[in-house]
C-alpha cells in the first residue's frame, strides 16, 4: 500500500498507513496457518493402532461404549482412530485426560487395564494428538515472514544509524513460542499501538544520529588522589578495607551524548591473591538513594600505573534532575574484587549509634591504586559526528534539496530495507518530503521526519521474502540469504562485505556462503547469537523467575544468578570457539567460572573476576549443562530442588520428548504432612505415583529428576536435605539412586553409572537430534514441521560425523534446504 502524504498531517497520516499495513501483514499471516508446531521425532517403536492399541480398547471400553450401550454418548468402536485427517480429535482428547486421571475405566468396571497397558494408550493418544496438531498448523516449509524482535531491532538500528544505545526500552516484550523462541514469526505480531512505540523510538534515534546548530561545549573533569582534593576519598582498597571506593562529583555535566572516562590506576597483588577488580559506575549522588549504573568492570592486573578508557553515552545512566535538592552526578571506582566467600558480618557495634564498625582491611586480598579519575563529555571525533554525515553526505556539485533528499533516501531506504529499493518506492517517500519540507525549519528536520517513516514501515520491521504462492519451496534471493545469515547469527542486518556479496551474485555459491558463516562466527558479534540462543533455547531467563529464600540459603545473592547466566553463555561459546565436541554441553571437564562462582561451587579460585575456563579437578562432580547453576537453580522453587522441574526440563530441552502437561485437578505433593516430611524425596514421589491419576506421567519423569537431588535448589553439593524445625521438616539423607524408564539404573550424576554418562552413551543421537532440531528452528524463525524432517535427519548424521561440532552444525545449517529456500 503506497504511502501518500496528507495536506493536514503528514506524519500522522503516514503512520496511519503503517498501522494498516501492519495489521494487514499480521492478519494474512494468521490466516494463512503460518503457526507451524516443532516436528516429532520418530518413535522407536511405533504403536500401531490395529495391533497395539484396538485390542485393548475392545476389552476395556468398548463393552461401555460400543454397539449396545454408549455411556456419556461416547461410541468407542466406530471412532476413527486416524486423528490426523478424522474428525474426532477433540474426543480423543478427552479419552487422554479420563486416562491420565485413572477415572476410565471406572474403579467398579469388571475390567481394569495393566500398568503397561494404560502406558500404551497414553503414549498412543499423546503421539497422535500432537501429530494431528502439527498438521494442521503446517504451512508447507515456508519460512513465516516474521517482524524483528525487540533485540533484533535495537541492533538494527544501532548498525544503521551508528548510535549505541537502548532504543527498545519501551516496547512491550515478547511472547515465546511453543519452541521456547523469540524469533518465531508465529508470535511475532504488530498491534496499532506498536507502531506508535516504534515511531517514538524512530524519532529518538534519529534525534540522537542528527545534529543541528554549533558543537557543544566540552566539560571536563580531572581529579587526583590528593588529600587537598576535597572531592577525592583516596585510594581503593579491598572490599573489606574502610576506604573502598574513589569518589568524584560533578556539579556540570552534559545529559546528552557520548562521555568518556578515564582511570589511571594500578595493582598491589600479595602473594596467591587475585587481581583487583575496577568498577567504574556514573549515577546521582549516594545521599539522595538514587541508583548508579555500571559503566565498566574489569580486572587490573597492572603493577604500573595505566590509564584505562572507557565510554557511554550519558543518557544511558540515572542523572540527576535539572532542580533537585542535591544537585550533581558522581563517578565512582570501587574494588570489586571478590575471594570466593561471603563478607563477614560485623558483630562489633558502636553503643550510641549504633553503626557498623569498620572492619580492618585484609593484607592478603588485592589492592586497587587510584591515581587519577578524568571525566570528558560530550566527545566527537569529529564535527559533524559520522552519525549525522552518514546521512547527510557529501556529494559532487550543489545539487538542490528536493534532488539530495532523493539521494539520501535511496541510499538509507536501501540499507533500512536491506535490499535495493525500487524507483517507485523512493517517488512515493520523496511526495511525502515535499509535504514535510514545506513545514519544517530546515532540511535536516524535514529529512529527520521522513527517515523516522522510513524505519516503521513493515519493509524495516519485518524479515521480509516475498514468494509466488502458486510454486513450492523457492530459493531465497541473494539479499534474502544475506539478511537470514546475520539475523541468525549476529541478530542484526548485513554488514558491508554481507551486502556486496548479494550484490555480485555470489551467496548462493555454497562455498563462499560457508566461507562467510566461519568469518560470521568468528566475529564478535556472533556474541549475540550466543547470548540469545542460550537465553530462549536453555530458558536462562527462568533464573530471575526463581526468588530464593534466604531463611534455607543465607549467603546467597542475586549477583550469582547473574554469574550462572554468564557461565552457561561463556560455556556454549567456549565449545563454539574452540570447535569442541558438543557433548561436553552434557559432560565435559572444564566449565566457565569468577571468582564469586567458583567459590560458591567450591571450586579453586582463578585469579580474575571475569568468566574464565577452569579445569575442573579431578573427582569433580561438575561438568556440563546439568551441574550449572543455570539448570539447578531455575528448576528448583528456591528453597529446595524442584525433581519434576528438572525432569521436565532435560526431557524437552536436551531431548526433545516433552511429557504431556499435566491433565486437570491433579493433586501436588503432600510435602507437609508428617509422615510424609520424613520421607526421602524419591519415597514422597513414589507414595504420590501410588494414585491413578499421577501413576502414567510420573513414573516416566521422576527418575530423570531425582538423579539430580545432590544439588540443592542454588546448585551446591549436598548428602543430606537440611531440615528444619520451624517447619518440622527433618533432615534426611539423599537418595539418587534410580530406575529410568527402560530399565537402566542410574546412580546421581556422574561416574560410569551416573545420568551424564547414560546421556552420552545411549541417549547420544537423540541429544544431537534434539540440538539439531533447536537451531535449525532458532535459524528459521519458525517451527520445524513433517516436510523438514529429511533435513533433520540429514543435520542429524552429518553432525555425528563431524563428531558433534558446534561450527560444522551451524555451516550445514546454513547450506540446508529449509535455510536457503523459502
């Protein structure tokens, strides 16, 4: 739908016309079924319904529900059992969940089914059902032409206009797919208020990349460490030390642009001491409560005095207000160094007042030698900034406004659109300029207006692919290719070499595509790729859902939860570096840890405060995702370990065999009667299997969650379940000891008998399969359906091959059939 300028309101009258354009996109998507579910994977042995399933139902049911008697109107025998292209499917349902209950057959029907028997309908109902349903939603392998997510956007725009800043940080959040992603068109929708969102953020970014008027002022600060400097608290020392922080106020500062910090500093390292830690934070003064924000962390390993630069944008930090009561904004460099261990409590305390004594510095812990603190901003390199010249460039002649507008739009349209952009479509902008120019100060507010139009068109927020309806699969442009490889792997657009390529034809030639992947990966934007498919595969946001109780776990802090997101983050991208086997992902003799982690694991402190890989020592009992913090703690209710959490978590997300959620009106554990307190854990779920109705699904999950019971709820080894008096829980010892679902026993987590090794044995190809399956869905941006599953097993067999390696998985991606068509 073309845009075209109003007489009255041009900007309002272009942003209705996306409005609509957005709702229209949103609602063809809709009802063309472009909400695909994930893809089965194949059973290993298949219930036929003839064989398996007929005879079982004509002994039990049928007698009920058949030919002469058809309780609750239900007829069993003339059912159809191909749920799939029949009618009955809702029917069905509801046999699944009369089952799952233990309520069919009824406690006085003359037959009753076996255990094994009750397994096999349940298996058989459940496997149908999400067949039928993942049929009804296929939309044939297309790719669903999905808008960009909140993270995509704001890199997006970052790239194309230069700015680095938080643009997203009004638009509502995302909803997750059935896949646990952001990315998947399905959930990916636009509303009309989205869109006002969108034109607010438009505006700040180009507000911020455009400049008017003379170079602002420069204000600069130096403070040194000098007893005459009454703004200057000294040197820092360790956090247990009474001066641990070097202090400076400023009274003018600019609120707008880029600022830069400098500390010239140094360390005093003892003997077997880490490094001291600077952290360098910009916020309103201390005495008014309001917060500070982190500027940079990093360790300082130095002897000599260095000077270390750091940069942000000021706006990015909580400022003081124009008039407040206690004006001025405050640079702040702390010591951050941590030993692994909680602070002490200080006990002593002053009579009168009732204040914390210090407590005396510790002569074996790092020091941290502030010399100097300088504070610059705003800075530009240059006048002009290249975010505004990248607009407004220079061109040949003295061309006249309405011609460079033109200019200017096709070449931002081009890089916004991420394709090239048609006569047409700049015309119909450039009509809109006219109008906008005619009411606007100058050029660069008019220009500034119209690109704001620019980035809330649905050509900018959406992955767009256009295709003919009428063929099948097709292949993926050339720019189309290129937008999907960045998307995937440094969730923003293409960068300039990306472009080139498409131009000159060349990515569709496979070797060169696979030749990029490798440069993409390598890249330190592949950092996003990491981070997000961690986060939505891994469900790493579950940490911050989880509130820990203090009364079972005192020394714990919510800076460790962030510490075991980063672990799991900097792990994955270890083995994606080093081009290691993905099994370490299950088992592995190394993990990523700081200082703070590692002494909450119990494991040797290394001597910096960043992620680091640690070898871990030998009897170690972690290694792998499932001895993370990450896993442990956000399955657990954060007073205790949580076994049907982290059952459920290994069976979907590591491989891939979700159970069937729970049917309605089941009972919880009862964890607070007595006699049952008492008990071990394992015994309280095999009291709870003894009814009906919990019977089927918990015998199949509760051993993969009660293997992990040496862990607590925060991730700490543990042979016993801590008690407690006040609520008359006992202390009991751990038993991890189980029996899995195919008879194997297992024996807690690690050695020849423990879940890692059973997972890597004899679960191998089923994990791959499942990884397999994860990214090629996270790639797509969309749920695999039945027409992907020959690209599955082919991902799938050439990733054993390679020897179940990151990089090669994510090449083959990239040349598979489901990636380079749509």
């Amino acid at each position: 739908m073309p845009l075209t300028p109003s007489q009255s309101c041009p900007i309002a009258a272009a942003v209705g016309l996306v409005r609509c354009r957005a709702l229209v996109l949103s609602v063809a998507c809709f009802a063309a079924g472009l909400t695909a579910g994930p893809a089965m994977s194949a059973e290993p042995k298949p219930v036929e319904f003839a064989r398996d399933v007929k005879p079982v139902l004509q002994r039990l049911c049928v007698g009920c529900h058949g030919p002469r008697k058809q309780a609750a109107k239900l007829r069993l025998d003339t059912l159809s059992p191909d749920i799939v292209k029949g009618t009955g499917a809702e029917t069905w349902h509801d046999v699944l969940n009369k089952l799952n209950l233990g309520e069919m057959p009824p406690e006085k029907a003359p037959a009753q089914p076996t255990a094994s028997e009750r397994r096999l309908l349940v298996r058989w109902l459940t496997a149908e059902l999400r067949r039928a349903e993942e049929v009804a939603r296929s939309t044939g392998g297309r790719v669903v032409m999905r808008r960009l997510t909140r993270y995509e956007y704001n890199n997006t725009l970052r790239d194309l206009l230069g700015v680095e800043f938080d643009f997203s940080g009004n638009l509502p959040p995302e909803s997750v797919s059935r896949d646990g992603f952001q990315n998947n068109g399905s959930v990916l929708g636009i509303s009309p208020i989205q869109v006002e969102y969108y034109l607010k953020a438009a505006r700040l970014a180009l507000g911020k990349a455009i400049v008017t008027g003379p170079r602002p002022e420069v204000i600069k600060h130096h403070a040194i460490k000098s007893a005459k400097v009454r703004r200057v608290k000294g040197e820092v020392s360790n956090r247990l030390g009474p001066s641990s922080r070097f202090l400076v106020r400023l009274e003018k500062f600019p609120r707008e642009g880029e600022v830069v910090v400098r500390v010239r500093a140094h360390a005093v390292v003892p003997d077997k001491a880490g490094f001291p830690r600077m952290k360098v934070t910009l916020g309103v003064r201390a005495d008014v409560r309001a917060p500070e924000e982190t500027l940079a962390e990093i360790d300082v390993t130095n002897t000599e005095p260095k000077t270390f630069t750091f940069r942000g944008r000021i706006e990015s930090f909580p400022l003081p207000g124009h008039n407040p009561k206690y004006p001025g904004l405050q640079v702040t460099v702390y010591n951050a160094y941590e030993d692994g261990k909680p602070i002490p409590k200080k006990k002593r305390m002053a009579k009168k007042n009732r204040k914390n004594l210090p407590v005396e510095p510790d002569p074996t812990q790092p020091l941290l030698v502030v010399e100097s603190v300088d504070f610059e901003g705003p800075v530009f390199d240059t006048w002009p900034p290249r975010t505004h010249s990248q607009i407004f460039f220079q061109t040949s002649g003295k061309p006249d406004e309405r011609t460079y507008a033109s200019k200017i739009l096709s070449r931002f349209m081009t890089r916004a659109y991420r394709r090239p952009v048609e006569e047409s479509e700049v015309t119909t902008m450039l009509a809109l300029f006219d109008t906008l120019r005619a009411r606007s100060p100058s050029l660069e507010k008019a220009v500034g207006d119209l690109l704001a139009v620019v980035l809330i068109s649905p050509e900018f927020l959406y992955l767009v692919e256009p295709r003919d309806d009428s063929a099948g699969r097709q292949p993926l442009g050339e720019f189309e290719l290129a937008s999907r490889m960045s998307y995937f792997l440094w969730s923003t657009m293409p960068d300039d070499r990306l472009f080139k390529l498409a131009r000159d034809g060349k990515l569709s030639d496979p070797s060169i595509r696979q030749a990029e992947v490798r440069r993409m990966l390598a890249d330190p934007r592949a950092w996003q790729f990491v981070e997000h498919f961690t986060d939505q595969w891994l469900d790493l946001p579950a940490l911050d859902r989880v509130a820990v109780n203090p009364e079972f776990h005192p020394r714990f802090d919510d800076r460790l939860k962030r510490d075991m997101r980063s672990e799991t983050q900097h792990f994955f991208a270890e083995i994606l570096s080093k081009d290691l086997s993905a099994m370490n992902l299950v088992d592995s003799d190394f993990t990523m840890v700081n200082r703070r982690l590692a002494g909450h694991y119990g494991l040797p402190l290394p001597p910096g405060g960043d992620m680091q890989r640690v070898d871990l020592p030998e009897g170690s009992r972690r290694g792998g995702l499932l001895t993370q913090g990450s896993f442990l703690l956000s399955n657990s209710n954060g007073e205790d370990s949580h076994p049907i959490r982290r059952a459920v978590w290994l069976l979907d997300r590591l491989l891939d065999d979700p159970p069937p959620p729970p049917p309605p009106d089941v009972p919880d554990l009862e964890t607070n009667k007595p006699n049952v307190a008492k008990l071990s854990l394992k015994q309280q779920l095999e009291l709870h299997r003894e009814k009906a109705a919990c019977n089927n699904c918990h015998k199949r999950i509760d051993p993969w969650g009660v293997v992990f019971e040496n862990f607590d709820a925060v991730g700490q080894w543990r042979t016993v379940v801590s008690g407690s008096k006040r609520r008359r829980r006992p202390t009991r010892p751990v038993d991890a000891v189980v029996e899995l679902p195919d008879g194997t026993g297992v024996d807690g987590v690690d050695g020849r008998g423990g879940i890692k090794n059973y997972l890597v044995t004899v679960q191998g190809e089923a994990f791959a399969r499942a990884l397999v399956k994860r990214l090629l869905t996270y790639s797509l941006g969309r749920s695999l359906e039945y027409s992907d599953r020959g690209a599955v097993d082919d991902l799938t067999r050439r990733f054993i091959k390679s020897e179940y390696r990151l990089k090669e998985l994510i090449v083959a991606i990239s040349g598979s059939q489901p990636f380079v068509s749509k």
